[in-house]
C-alpha cells in the first residue's frame, strides 16, 4: 500500500460538521470520507484515470 500524504487542511467549522455527519452516515472517518470525496470529484472530472462522467450517465 502506498503511503499516505499528510498536510494540514484548513476549513469552515460549519463544512467540517456537515462532513462530520455524513462520514458517520457512510461510516467512514471523516479524513476518509474527504479522501472518497475527492477522489469521486477527480473520477467525475476525469481526472483519476476514469471515464469522465456526463450528465447522461
């Protein structure tokens, strides 16, 4: 497995709550729930390798 980037994150109290819940919705941490999310966000994109999504798919 590869290793992990660490940086520091700096974010909205009231975004980091929101993303609080859902990671817990998703049972997932909330660093790991930010790390699906921006992974879907760069898949979407076609950024990650992936088929870029269209509003179609």
């Amino acid at each position: 497995m590869a290793k992990k980037k660490s940086f520091p994150l700096r974010i909205d109290p009231d975004l980091y709550k929101i993303i609080e819940r859902w990671a817990q919705d998703e049972f997932r941490s909330v660093n790991g729930h930010i790390e699906f999310l921006l992974k879907e966000a760069a898949r979407r994109e076609g950024r990650l390798g992936g088929k870029k999504k269209t509003q179609d798919d």
